[in-house]
C-alpha cells in the first residue's frame, strides 16, 4: 500500500512558521512512521536567488521599522488577501507551485504561512488542484490574511482563535482547536538537574534568554541588569544565528563570568529549557508554545507590533507570564526565584499547560488522513463564542 503524504508549505518570514511545518513533521512521523513528510518555503525553492533578497529586506525592516510592519498588519487585519493578489503571487513568484505538488503527489496539503496558503487556496479555487488544504496558525490570533475560501480545514493555536475565524465567516466544522506543534522533544519534561548535568550547566537557579531565530538583541541595559545577578543566577543567552550578536556577547566583560553562557543556533532548545526556571523572550508563537509545553515561566521583551503583540497579550491574559516593561522588574523575579524556585508560577500555569496536548496538532493532521476520522473533530477545549 502507498504510503500517505503531507506536503508542509511555509516562508522565512521569520523562523516560526518552518519551525512549526518541521515540528509537524517529525509529530507525524512519532505517531505513524508510515506517514512520509515534506516540508519546504515555497518561496525559497522556487526562486532561490530572489527569496533571500525579500527576506533580507524584511528582516531588515523588522529591526529598524518595526512599527511600520505593525501598521501594515493592523491595516489589513481583518481583510483576505485579494483575489488580485493571489493571482499577482501566482503569476511573479508562484508559478510553478501546482507542477511543485503536482511531482510530490502529496495526499494533503499544510501550509503554515499565509502566502503559501493563499497560493494553493487560489489554485484550488481555479479548479486545478484537488487536495485537501489545511491552514495551520501559527499564532494566537486570526488575521485576516490566514482565510482563504478554499481551505478545508484550520488548526488553530487555542479556542479563542477558533472565535475569531467563525466571527469572520468560516464554516465551525472547518477549525480544529489543536494548538501549535511543537518538536515531540516538547512532548515530555525532563528533570533540571539531569538536563543541566548534560548540558554542562552548573546545578542554581538557571534564566534562559531567547531573542527568536534571528537572535535579535535586547537593550544593553537589560542585559547589564541580567548580568548583575550572575554570582547568584546561572544565566544562558541563545542569539539564533545571529554570529555577531554572539561574538560581541562573548567579548563583553560582563558575559565572561563563569555563571554567564552564550549559545547560538542549537538544536536542544527543549533541554535547555529543562534546565532553566524562567525563560525571558520575544513574544513569538513557536518559542511561547515550547516555553508553555515546559511548564516554564515566561518574561516578555521587543514585541513586534502586529502578531507578537497579540501572542503576548494571549499569554499575559491566561497568567503564563509577565511583560517586562522595564529592568526592574527583573530583580523582582529573580528575587523570587532565589527564595523558592516554584515562587514564579502562578497557578494559571498548570491549568494553561493541562488544556494544551503537545502531540494534537500532529494527531489530529495523522486523522484527516483517514476519511472516516477527517469528519470527526479532535477532542479540544471549547469556549463560548
């Protein structure tokens, strides 16, 4: 029998949405080996020269105008993207998109980006594909942009996205409240001081500081404050890829205490936020989700206005963390933190964690690959709409 196929489309647009296709992928593989995956930016594959320059550009706007791309999101927050653009998107970036699919064959579609989306929703609309789409989002919010008419079906980070699509007209079958996946790394907690002896991590009140796949930096002053508890707070900074970044860490006096550690890109995020008590980050979906399949505490820096605006305003609301509007706020938790190591969670924390299932999403996408199973929503928790 041939083997069923997932077809994971995302963009760079920031390292969360691949994160997610890839978590996705290797949840299916845990759960149904006989399930073969593919993830890829559509944009990067098909046009390899062009992409990055588009990337760049955006990456660049992210760290210098971020207010602008605030703006833009908030000034089409509630409108699908046009029929014209899509069919701009297809003609100049897209075009061969549907001999892409048409090669891998795939038996279901995922795309965890909103342009990839809207590409195979607008395919599909003209009748030249006929696979089954599935919308993943990869946020906790709903803009406009993630609707298309012909997706079949949406997987959502919580219930109240799930709101905020059937408020804008998408049919309730369709959403499936499966949170977002995580690496099934995720799946299970491992003591601290088994993942610190492993981790090399000295066996103290450990903060782990993550500035998103980009590594962007924090204020100096924040960082001055972190450092200033070093003798008393182990103290790890993961910069992404940024290698500059990382390179004028490790060359500041301050970062060259035997309690201060700078790691770059690193494919054990999980253990390291075994290891760590409290995790300080930008407000990014994927890194909120690990940090919430953790367990972990969370401080909140550098929103970019738009998505990560609202995933900290999800996370604030549900008591997972705080917003860390100011350095001051770190002596206040470490402080707790020193005094007894469960003083920063607030009993919000074990409730948020006990309505997310780290393997749902995975689940739930290894059922619509049965036609019996694809009629029958995931067992998810509700809310009033």
């Amino acid at each position: 029998m041939r083997k069923r196929r997932v077809l994971i489309l995302s963009e760079g647009f920031g390292s969360g949405h691949t994160q997610a296709g890839y978590a996705l992928a290797a949840g299916l593989k845990r759960k149904n080996p006989q399930i073969r995956t593919k993830v890829l930016e559509l944009g990067s594959f098909l046009n390899p020269k062009v992409a990055p320059l588009i990337l760049a550009a955006y990456r660049m706007t992210v760290n210098t105008s971020p207010a602008l791309v605030g703006k833009f999101y908030y000034k089409k927050y509630e409108k699908p993207m046009g029929g014209l653009t899509r069919l701009a998107l297809h003609k100049v970036f897209y075009q061969h998109t549907l001999q892409v699919i048409q090669q891998l064959n795939p038996d279901l579609i995922v795309c965890t980006h909103p342009i990839p989306n809207a590409i195979v929703a607008h395919l599909k609309a003209t009748k030249r594909l006929n696979v089954p789409l599935c919308t993943l989002i990869t946020d906790y919010d709903a803009h406009g942009s993630w609707i298309s008419s012909g997706t079949d079906y949406f997987l959502v980070s919580a219930p109240e996205v799930r709101c905020l699509l059937i408020e804008r007209g998408v049919e309730p079958a369709k959403i499936r409240s499966t949170g977002i996946p995580v690496h099934p790394d995720f799946w299970r907690r491992q003591s601290k001081a088994t993942a610190r002896t492993e981790l090399g991590l000295k066996d103290m009140p450990t903060v782990l500081v993550m500035g998103g796949g980009w590594g962007l930096p924090v204020e100096d002053d924040l960082l001055g404050r972190l450092t200033a508890w070093s003798d008393k707070v182990q103290i790890v900074c993961c910069v992404g890829s940024n290698e500059k970044l990382a390179a004028k860490l490790r060359s500041d006096p301050r970062f060259q205490h035997p309690n201060v550690k700078v790691i770059g890109f690193t494919r054990e995020i999980s253990k390291w936020m075994d290891a760590s008590n409290v995790l300080i980050t930008k407000p990014g979906g994927m890194t909120c989700t690990e940090g919430m399949a953790k367990g972990i505490p969370m401080l909140f820096f550098e929103s970019i206005p738009g998505q990560e605006e609202k995933n900290r305003e999800f996370f604030l609301k549900h008591g997972f963390g705080a917003e860390l509007t100011s350095p001051s706020i770190l002596d206040e938790w470490f402080g707790a933190l020193l005094e007894r190591t469960g003083a920063l969670r607030s009993k919000k924390v074990t409730t948020m964690r006990a309505g997310y299932r780290p393997d749902s999403c995975a689940d739930t996408v290894a059922g619509l690959l049965h036609p019996l199973a694809a009629s029958t929503p995931s067992p998810t928790l509700r809310v009033l709409c």
